[in-house]
C-alpha cells in the first residue's frame, strides 16, 4: 500500500529528513543560505518543487542519493516492534526505522528488476502461544517446516534470507537491541543492532526478533510486554539448540556439575552463548536453581557483564541484497549507476569491482 | 568519427575511464562539444577525480547543463527501473540537445540505443583520437592493454579485437 502518491517528493524528504535525525531547521541550517525554512516545508507540503541543484544539495545533506526523493511509493511497515531502552529518544527511533524502511525498499526493487514477488507463510500461524511448552514446540516445528534438521545453523541471516525474511545488521551506538516489523505483503523484516555485541548475541537477537513477528500469543499474554520478551527468549533458545541436542550434548537429565569446557564446545558448535546455555539447562531441570545461580555469579565475577570463553567461528552477514543487485549489473539489467544507488556505494568504487565475462 | 559540431553527453563512468587512462587531457583536446549534467558531477565522490574534472569545467571545456526538465527526468526514471536518476538525467539532455551518449555503462547505452540516441563508448574515443592523430598508435595500444584493470567492467572481447586490428595495422605499416 502507498502512503501518499501525490506529494511523493514532500513525503519522501519528510521520511529522509527523519532518517538524518533532522528538523526543518537543522535541515535549511546543514543547507546554508541555499534553501530557508519554510521553502523545504513548501517542498514537504507539495507546494513546490525542488531545482536539480537543490534536489542535489538535500541528497548530500541527508546522506541518499537522489533517487530516493523521486520513488513515488512508500513502503508501509506494520507491527513495528521496537526492543530499546525507554530512554532512547523519539527522534532516533524514527531515524532507525527510516533506516529500515529504504532498505527494504530497495531490496524490493531489486527483486522487482528480477520479477521475484516475495511471498512468505507463517508455518507457526495455526499455534497460540499460552506457555513456554507451546513456544518449545513451535520452535521445533519452524526447524522442521524449514527443514532446518536438529544441527547447529551456519549462519542465521543466510538461512532466514532463504526464507524470505529480510535480515538488516545495523551498527548503531544508540542502547537499542533490535526491531521487526512486517513490509508490505506480509513480509518480515528483522533489524539488530550489531555494535559491540557477540556473534551469539546476534544470532540469538536475530532469532528473538523472529519470534516477535512469527509467534501469536494467547489473550491474556498480549497484554504483558514482559512475558512477551521472555517467551521470545524462550524460543530463540528452543530454536538455536533444540531440547533432545542439548540433552545430548551435556549427557543426561539431570547434572550436579558441569565443567566450563563442556559449555564452551556446545557454545562453539550451536553458536549459542553461556549464559543461554545454562539458563536453558535450568529451564529444562538439569540444573538445579540454586547450581544455575552460582553460574551466573561465577560468569559475572570470572568473565564480567558481558563477556564469555570461546566463540562460534561462523559468520552474521546479509548477503543476499547485495548478490541480487551484483547479478543484474553482471547480466546488464541496471546501469553501474542505479548499483551504485541501491548499494547507496560511489560509482567508482563498484566500478572496479565487478569483472565483465565478455 | 568525431564532429566538432556534434554534442557529446558524457556520463560519469567515462569520465573515470578516461582519468583512469590519462586521456582526459587529450579527449578535451579534440575540440568537441561535450556537455553533462549536475547529476553526473555529484556522482563523482573522488575529491582527487573532481579537481580533475572541475579544471575542464572552469576553462569552458566540459559544459554543465541546468536547464534540466525535472517532469522528464521523473517520467523517465518510472518507466525505466533499470537506470538511476542520473542515468536519466543524461538521456533528458540528449533528447533536448539531440547529442551522442558517450558512456562507458552498457545499460545506459543499450538504453539509449532502444531510444533511438547514439551511444558511444571508450573504444570509440580511443579510436577517434587516433584517427584525429591526437594520439599514437602507440599510447592507443598501451591504454587499451591496461583499460581492464582500470575499470574490471570493460568489454575484454573487444577489447583484445581491437588491439589486434591495431597491432596489424601497426605491423603493415612497418612492413
């Protein structure tokens, strides 16, 4: 659905502006004496319309190239889901979901030059979530409606791109973990936020967006944000190492003790950090609440807040965007030009990066 | 080959090519009309490539155009996903000024091709400033040899073609 076609340009400076963390006065300051206040509300408004110099001095100032000011629809987001401190101001909030927002667009538009209508289904649309046994299954069955088997997965972003969910790694310094919403025809889109954290952390904020997006909880749950991001932890740890591995892996159902080393190759394997770990292990009653404690304390005092042993050697990139556009270049479908915009890269950069097979 | 009363519309990607190869100098030589637009300049994000460029654009040689139609542009770049709004911007301003595409962008010359515009790339530059003996058969051979590692998009096939045609005409000479 368009959110305007009639003021297109006025529409998509407003959203350009949001995404630069500008008002219209930061805006006409950034600009000189070039365009005043009330002209670029002029423009917002539908009022009037930019000369290319000016269309050329707002791209620069607001960090897009031209183009975008120029698409006449605008993706709608729906059920935006935001996980960030409360504190975080409003302003960044928007500049982050205006971020997103010309992301998928052009990941879009590029599936468009390819006529790919993305199309994704819900394989957990028919569970409601009441508790953490229903979330355990639910996860089990996305693993087995995706075929994903009860191994460790590679890499998270790859394998939700292959499903047609669209993974967006930012890196921002503000305190926000991450965000999902859905795109135009039902398309989900996760967002996380990449800055200082670990590749297990990120694996398991990917999956926690997921949840957000894919999980339909009862009545009586809706209405309480908190158990809500505690059943999405839930899953994402149901669904980054099932039950029967785990059990597996750490040798029975019940134990009294356990060795770091023991923790550290599951953590290599699943890609999935301690912490998770062993609070699942606790979850399940291997370990008893007390033993889960001293862990946790044990983690804290060896290792601080947030750092752990070991690391998962995989990697969390979004590739898929970037293959299609290198693909329609390669097959002559876009100008260098319109790459360099959808990869928002300079010209001269892609320029010497793709090698014509003729 | 080039006439000093046609209008060449140049894009960015042949104005790397051409710094890339050191021909810029001579390619402003051949006393041609040569036109683009602001879009392409903003294009150019480089500030070592703009200082190049702004010294043909100060002495008169390299014409910016701002009499762009922004209706033409927009209605151009909806009904053509493949370019980019600069893309756009040249094909308005060879349409208005009925000038020769000169691009190094095989999407942007097959598009205007489908448009019924000229379009020329650098082979054909190098061509035209041997026939204008602005350079020598010599500098041509050694600029196409190492035109693919300046610009990895560059057409290998004919590339080599030409050099052969240059290095037999070359060898005839000689013989």
């Amino acid at each position: 659905m368009n959110l305007a076609n009639q003021n297109f340009f006025g529409t998509r400076l407003k959203l350009a502006r949001k995404m630069a963390g500008m008002s219209l006065q930061d805006l006409s300051d950034k600009l000189g004496n070039m365009v005043s206040k009330q002209s670029i509300n002029k423009y917002e408004q539908g009022l009037m319309n930019p000369t290319s110099e000016v269309l050329l001095a707002i791209s620069k100032v607001l960090n897009v190239k031209p183009d975008y000011f120029l698409k006449k629809n605008t993706l709608e987001l729906k059920e935006i889901s935001f996980r960030k401190k409360s504190s975080m101001p409003k302003k960044v909030e928007e500049s982050i979901i205006e971020k997103s927002r010309d992301y998928v667009e052009r990941f879009f538009e590029i599936e468009s030059i390819f006529n790919i209508k993305p199309k994704f289904r819900n394989p957990l649309k028919q569970i409601i979530i009441n508790d953490k046994n229903a979330v355990e299954i639910a996860a089990n069955k996305l693993r087995g409606a995706w075929e994903l088997g009860h191994g460790p997965i590679s890499s998270i972003v790859e394998m939700l791109e292959l499903k047609g969910v669209k993974v967006l790694l930012i890196d921002s310094e503000d305190e926000i973990d991450g965000l999902s919403f859905f795109a135009s025809n039902e398309n989900p889109v996760v967002v996380v936020n990449r800055k200082f954290k670990s590749i297990e952390r990120i694996r398991f904020t990917i999956i926690h967006e997921l949840a957000h997006l894919l999980l339909e909880f009862e009545n009586h749950i809706k209405s309480d944000p908190k158990q809500i991001e505690k059943l999405c932890h839930f899953f994402s740890s149901c669904f980054l190492i099932p039950k029967e591995m785990l059990i597996k892996m750490i040798g029975g159902n019940k134990r009294s003790y356990i060795d770091i080393k023991e923790l550290i190759s599951i953590k290599e394997y699943y890609g999935i950090s301690i912490r998770a770990i062993v609070h699942r292990l606790n979850e399940l009653d291997i370990i008893t609440q007390n033993y889960y404690q001293r862990w946790m304390i044990y983690m804290s005092k060896t290792y601080g807040q947030k750092d752990e042993p070991g690391t998962f050697k995989g990697e969390e990139k979004q590739k898929l965007f970037e293959q299609l556009v290198n693909r329609a270049l390669a097959e002559e479908l876009i100008s260098l030009s319109k790459a360099s915009t959808l990869l928002n890269i300079s010209i001269n950069e892609l320029r010497k990066g793709t090698v014509c097979a003729k | 080959m080039l006439n000093e009363r046609e209008i060449l519309i140049n894009d960015s990607c042949i104005l790397f090519d051409l710094i890339d190869l050191n021909l810029i100098e001579a390619f402003f030589k051949s006393d041609c009309n040569v036109y683009t637009t602001q879009m392409v300049i903003a294009e150019i994000a480089d500030d070592a490539q703009l200082s190049v460029i702004s010294k043909y654009i100060s002495s008169g040689r390299l014409n910016i155009d701002s009499e762009d139609s922004f209706e033409t542009i927009q209605s151009l770049f909806d009904k053509l996903p493949g370019l980019s709004y600069t893309d756009c911007s040249v094909l308005e301003l060879a349409i208005r000024k009925k000038g020769v595409i000169i691009s190094s962008d095989k999407g942007l010359r097959n598009e205007s091709k489908r448009r019924n515009l000229t379009a020329r790339g650098i082979l054909w530059i190098i061509e035209t400033l041997l026939k204008k003996e602005i350079i020598t058969t010599e500098i041509a051979l050694e600029k196409l040899k190492i035109l693919p590692e300046i610009n990895q998009r560059a057409p290998f096939k004919e590339i080599t073609l030409l050099i052969n045609k240059l290095e037999n005409i070359d060898k005839k000479t000689i013989d």
